[in-house]
C-alpha cells in the first residue's frame, strides 16, 4: 500500500485579506511561518515518515516546507509541476467572488492570461502517477487549488464538491492507495 501526505503552505497576507495568490509569488506571514514550524513538529510528534518532501516553487511553498524538512530531517526538493494554477485576471481578487466562481466552474476554459483547470489536471495527474508509481513516501507541500486537484485524483468528486474544496494553511491531508 502506497501513502502521500499533502501540505498547503503556511499564511500569506493575501490569505488574510481573502485574495486569490494563483502563481503569484507571495510570501508567508510571521503566524506562516510559526504554522510551518509547529507542522514540522507535528509531522514528527505524529511518527510521520517520508522518504522525501517535494514542494511548489513558490515561495510560500518552499519556505513552509524548508520549515519542515529543517525539523524532521526528511530531505526536500523543489517541483515545478506543483506550482499554483495560474488564475490570470483573478489574481489578487476576492476568492469569494461572484465572476470568479462562474468563471472556475468552466473546466475547459483559460482563465484570461492564465491557465485552465484541464491543463492544470494534466500536469498535477502527470506527477501523482509518477509518486503513485514509486516505492516512496512523499509529501506534497503547495498550494489550495492543488490540494483541491490531489483530492480529486484520490476520490470522486462532483464538480460543486471539487469547486467548494479547499484546506486550511498547513493541513496535513493523508492519501493510501
């Protein structure tokens, strides 16, 4: 049996003000990084072991799980493939609204000047096939929009179900196989 733990980095400012960060480079806030930490700690009170941490190139990413590679010794390398969905003209718009919402519903269709939840499929899949396939354990430390894709690729989900997922920052998900 097969198992990957999946992380969503820590608090950014644009977390705070309900922005949408996509593959905007925004950094973690002080509590991001004390969130980071106490996950390190947690990942290790809990007997979590990986054989490898892979996180987004965001720095977000890359700081919350440099945080939790420091504590547990897991070594951690950076995968592009994680890197948040492009979201376009949304970026740094409210998450809650209303042409935002219409506009993720549309699977096929390009954000403008971003990516589509299909490309966005594509490349997320491409990599859990490759970690499904390994005789590791990993965990995935990166974004909202890529918990909602991992969750997916695990579990069937209606499109309002895959819509409304999402995680808090630094949630531990667990996924077997």
């Amino acid at each position: 049996m097969g198992k990957l733990y999946f992380v969503r980095h820590g608090q950014t400012i644009w977390n705070v003000e309900n922005k949408i960060c996509g593959a905007t480079d925004i950094a973690l806030t002080e509590k991001g990084h004390e969130q980071a930490v106490e996950t390190g700690k947690k990942i290790l009170d809990q007997g979590i072991r990986a054989d490898e941490i892979i996180y987004s190139p965001l720095v977000r990413a890359k700081d919350t799980a440099l945080h939790i590679s420091e504590i547990t010794g897991i070594p951690a390398r950076e995968e592009i493939r994680l890197k948040e969905q492009n979201f376009g003209k949304y970026e740094a718009t409210a998450r809650n609204g209303e042409e935002f919402k219409r506009a993720k519903s549309q699977f096929v269709n390009h954000y403008e000047g971003g990516e589509s939840m299909l490309q966005l499929a594509q490349r997320i899949y491409n990599l859990l096939d490759e970690v499904t396939a390994a005789e590791k354990t990993y965990i995935l430390v990166a974004h909202n929009g890529i918990a909602r894709m991992v969750q997916s690729y695990f579990h069937d989900m209606t499109n309002e179900e895959f819509g409304a997922f999402g995680v808090d920052n630094c949630t531990v998900l667990e996924y077997r196989w």
